[in-house]
C-alpha cells in the first residue's frame, strides 16, 4: 500500500515530465499554452457543386482559372478550363503548380471521361505527383473496369494498391484527401526518412500512412534521389481528358516562407555575374529542381524563390531581389548592412 509520501514523490516525478510528455514544451493542461488558431472548415462538395475550402488553405484551383498552374518547364499550360473545371488536353504535357509544398493535406477532386473509352490503364488515366513528377497517386477509370492492383484508381502506383476499390463512375466527381509527409534528405543528399502518404477515396481509407520505397515507376523501381523538401503538385497527362476541380492544399509543420519553382526562362535570365571587383560581386548560377546558387566571396549559398524576382537561403539570412528582367540584382546580408545594388555583366561574346 502506497504511504501518502510515496504518493506525493510519484506525482511530483509525473509533474517534472519524467513519463513523457507528448509535447516537452509544456505540461498537461498548462494555462500559458496557446490556444489553436480558429478556422472556418469550410463546406463538403455536392455533385452539383464544389464546397468552399477551409479558411487557411491555398486554394490551387477554384474553378475560374490556371493562374497557379504552369507546364513543367514553366511555360503556360494548355490544360483548358471548361465548365469550373480543369481539363487535361491530351499531348499536352502534365501540369504543376507554381507554388512548392512539403509535407501537406491536399484535397482533389476529379472525375473520368464519359462516356468511357478504352480498358485497364488505358481508361481516364491521370495522376496527382508530389516531387513535380516523382511520386504518383493514381487516378483512373476504376469503376467496373481491370487492371493491376497497384495501378488501379488510388494506388501508390506500382507499390501500394489501394485498401478497397472506392471508386464511382465515369463522369461522376471524385475526392481524394491525401496527407503528405515529404522525404527528407541531408546536406550530403543521403536519405534520412521516406515519403509516407495517408489517402482517402471518396470518404475511404485506402492508403494508411505507407512508407513509399522512392519515386513511383512502370515495371521499375526507382531509388530516392535527393531533391528540395518543397516542391510542386502535379497533375498527369496521360492522354486522357480527365477533369479535375476544388483543389486546395494546406501546408503542414511550421510556417515559413512561401516557395515557388520558378519556369526555367525566368530562371535562365536571372544566371549570370553580376557586379564587379572582389567585394562587389556575385555570380548567379542555375541548380536543378528550380534553386540558384548565389556565390558571394567565394561562399556558395542555395536559393530558394519565395516570389517571381525575390530569393531567399535557408541556411544563412542572404536575400536577394531581381530587378528589370534579371538586369538588376540587390543582395541583402542580414538586417545591418547596406544592400548590395548590382549590374548584370554583359555575357562574354561567343567566339
Ligand atoms: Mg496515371
């Protein structure tokens, strides 16, 4: 039988965190815990209608226009908006977001042409990627149809078939609510944790929080390859007018700044020397996946886009805006010092 002194020592050890608190930064129940953020969530989608997305998502697609989507390269895609919807036109490439996103919730909906043509994949296929084009979810004809199991409607595809075929009709619209956890790589580009994604198919689990052994793949499996924790959502051309509507994403963990992945023309304007001397002086350089480099007294810093002209490193407070086309860039070190305001040299002529 515990004594009144053994019970008051076991409470004190509960207080002090020594069985582990869910959050270490406060005790259970603390009065100086912040409240979370209030939100309207939004409305449900009839048939009929797309529902009104929650207060704090980025609204990708509402209906009205492509002003967020772009082709791969950056270009203006030829996806075509008809009736509050966003059509793939076939041979057209995929589409992808300008805007990069992490670890998120994304809310899809879509529906395959109708009526029908064609048979197993080859039947209003489409697909929503993470990664730009790495990392597929399966979108697809799968009512009444066959195919393989991992490539069926809300599959991982070609790792994980979905739990139960959930799928409805040609024709009739479709919600896929995904949560998104990105793959983490470290400075040396080794993995350090795997993509997982939670899927829900029209109200169903279908995928619950499955680690995906690398980018999706046909008849291959690919390994990871380091790439930003942030990067664009994708829609697939798979030469198939499916529709997709209402989409909106929220970007889960800390709030940071936004990041975009810019079309490569711009990018390709920004490259080059700006500046002169040994202080004065910066070299732009391009970096796969849509990032700079930004070279300042022989250091090498990573740049991300947070805006069409304005790029930020995520290691070190350097900032930098173009100006005028790529003619002009300012580079700010910290708060304290004067902005760098530099010229871009005129690229050596071809001999
Ligand atoms: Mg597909």
């Amino acid at each position: 039988m515990k004594t009144p002194a053994l019970l008051a020592l076991a409470l004190g050890a509960m207080a002090t965190g020594l069985r582990g608190a869910p959050d270490p930064n406060w005790i259970d129940h603390d009065r100086d815990r912040p409240m979370a953020a209030v939100i309207d969530p939004g409305t449900a989608s009839t048939q009929d209608a797309p529902g009104r997305p929650p207060s704090d998502a980025t609204v990708l697609f509402d209906g009205k226009d492509v002003s967020q989507w772009v082709g791969l390269d950056g270009s203006p895609t030829k996806w075509i908006v008809h009736d509050g919807a966003l059509e793939c036109v076939p041979g057209s490439g995929y589409v992808r977001t300008l805007q990069s996103f992490g670890d998120c919730q994304l809310h899809v909906e879509w529906a395959a042409p109708t009526p029908p043509h064609g048979v197993s994949q080859d039947r209003g296929n489409s697909g929503v990627f993470f990664g730009v084009d790495r990392y597929e979810t399966q979108v697809l004809d799968s009512y009444e149809s066959k195919t393989y199991a991992d490539g069926a409607a809300a599959a991982v595809y070609g790792q994980y078939a979905p739990l139960v075929n959930a799928a409805r009709p040609p024709g009739v619209w479709q919600t896929y609510d995904i949560i998104w956890t990105a793959p983490r790589f470290d400075a040396e580009g080794k993995l350090v944790s795997k993509a997982r994604e939670t899927l829900i198919h029209n109200g169903v689990l279908v995928q619950n929080n499955v680690e995906l052994t690398g980018p999706t793949g046909w008849i291959n499996r690919v390994p990871y390859k380091a790439h930003p924790e942030r990067m664009p959502i994708s829609f697939q051309d798979h030469g198939h007018p499916v529709r997709y509507r209402n989409v909106w994403v929220r970007e889960l963990g800390s709030p940071r700044h936004r990041e975009f992945m810019l079309p490569e023309a711009v990018l390709d304007s920004y490259a080059g020397s700006f500046g002169h001397g040994k202080w004065n002086a910066v070299v732009i350089g391009r970096l796969p996946d849509g990032l700079l480099s930004l070279t300042l007294s022989g250091q090498e810093l990573v740049m991300h886009a947070d805006s069409m002209t304005h790029f930020y490193a995520l290691s070190t407070d350097v900032q930098c805006e173009f100006s005028d086309g790529g003619k002009g860039l300012t580079v700010t070190v910290g708060q304290d010092t004067e902005p760098m305001k530099l010229e871009h040299q005129e690229k050596a002529p071809n001999p």
